[in-house]
C-alpha cells in the first residue's frame, strides 16, 4: 500500500531548468584542499618545528582539519570532511605499518570497481530500501506498465522486486560501477523479464519506457530532467528517489515508511 501520498498541480509543462553548468570534479576539489592544507602545514612547521611522532601525528590531524574546512568552503559534499580529515593522518600511519603495499592497491581497486565513475559523475552508491522497492512496484501495478527502467540500477533490488511481483513488465537497469553489475547481474540471471547493461543512462534512449525511476544525486538531476522531458513519451512517468528536480513541481510525493523517511517525487510527461 502507498503511504503518505500528497499530490500538487502538474506542471511538468512549465519550462526546463536552465542546462547545468559544468561541474569541477570532487576529487579535483579535494586535491586542491589538500594541497591548500599542506601548504598551511608546512607553513605551520617552520614557524613552530615539532620534531617527535607526538607532534607528527597533531601536524597530519591540523592538515587535515584545514583540508576539511577548505573543501567545504569549494562546496564538497559533506562526505568528503572523514576523507579529507584521516587522509594524511592515515598514510602517516600506514607507512610505519607493516601491512605490504598490496593490500593497499587491493583495496583501491576494490573501491575502484564500487563506485567507479562517482568522481566525476558526482553520484555515489545509494541502495534502495525494500520499503522503497515495495513502493515503486506499487506505483508500476497501478500504472499498468509494461517496461520500466532503473538508471543507476546498483545490485538491482529495485529490478528483483518489480521482476517477482510483476513477471509481465519488462524490467531494464543501467549501470557503470562494475561490482554493482555484476551483483545485479548474477542476482537477475534468472528473471527472463531483466536485464542490465553496462551503460553511461545520460547514452540510452528513454522513449522505450513507461516508467523510468533514478535515485541518483542533485547534481545530474536538471541535465537528465532534459533529457526526460525531451525523449519520454506524453503520459509515462519519472520517478525519483529522494533528490527534486529543482524549479518542477512533481506531480504527486511520497513518503516511503521506514526509519529513513525517503521521498519519491513523481513527474507525469
């Protein structure tokens, strides 16, 4: 059953946002918190030198603290402050550990092959909640239609719940993160209504489908508002997770139940 289900006047119609400007990447941003930060450091030391391991470690914890302010005010998003803070305090202690560097590259290509290309498309692994996945199944039953499409789709729970209750609609994922896919992959192998595919959803034509969900990130959501709005067709139904389009009133919110209470805004082309 949905719950807590406000509709507003539909005014998809009204014009598009503005196209976004280009975005710097996060990690271009943190580069340059870090190297603000160790000039602050540095700076720091040859005014007042602090030779023993003591004074080390409060040096990396002043850098990194400088690195965190710094990357807020370049508007990081506040994820980026653990990252910034226990950079260097981290490599300080690592490298009188005596863990060998291999784990270390072990676990970077781990992470790598998690979120991939979130440096630059500024959005990270979010997992929809089985409350959300019950949700959306919902919407597509009363809707009666018959291909959906998950951009962004992580390990495809949205896809294996509208899959299982609803075996007569096509249910198509998009995704670039290689172990996302692969678990999305595997845990669809055998649902002869799925598939995923390892595409950038910015390339793929929206016009095919009937209801398109995204639980994405603020920063693409004006640029694939376009995208939307141009391809779909009169009458399906986007749907996203958590993140508005700025400036469209959605046509009706929900409220997903659940210790984090999440929204779905929904938008009727």
């Amino acid at each position: 059953m949905i719950t807590q289900t406000s509709p507003t006047t539909n005014t998809e119609r009204q014009a598009a946002p503005a196209r976004g400007r280009r975005h710097t990447p996060p990690i271009v941003l943190a580069m340059v918190a870090q190297g603000l930060a160790a000039v602050s450091t540095l700076t720091l030391l040859w005014l007042l030198p602090v030779p023993d391991a003591w004074g080390e470690l409060s040096a990396a914890l002043f850098h990194g603290a400088i690195a965190a302010l710094t990357g807020r005010w370049l508007k990081l998003a506040v994820w980026w402050i653990p990252i910034n803070v226990l950079f260097v305090p981290v490599a300080l202690i690592s490298t009188g550990s005596s863990i060998g560097p291999g784990w270390f590259l072990a676990g970077f290509v781990a992470l790598m092959l998690v979120f991939w290309s979130t440096y630059r498309t500024q959005v990270p692994l979010y997992l929809t909640s089985d409350a959300g996945c019950k949700v959306v199944a919902e919407i597509l039953s009363r809707e009666n239609g018959s291909r959906f499409l998950d951009l962004g789709c992580g390990s495809g729970s949205v896809l294996a719940h509208v899959a299982r209750r609803l075996p007569g609609t096509r249910c198509d994922g998009v995704e670039l993160a290689p172990i996302p896919l692969l678990i999305s992959k595997l845990r669809l192998l055998f649902r002869t209504n799925c598939a995923v595919v390892w595409q950038d959803f910015m390339k793929l034509d929206l016009s095919r489908y009937d209801v398109v969900y995204a639980f994405l990130s603020p920063v693409p959501m004006s640029a694939l508002w376009e995208k939307v709005r141009r391809e779909m067709r009169p009458g399906s139904l986007f749907i996203s997770n958590s993140f508005p389009v700025i400036g469209v009133t959605p046509e009706e919110t929900i409220t997903v139940p659940g210790t984090i209470k999440r929204k779905l805004y929904l938008w009727r082309l």
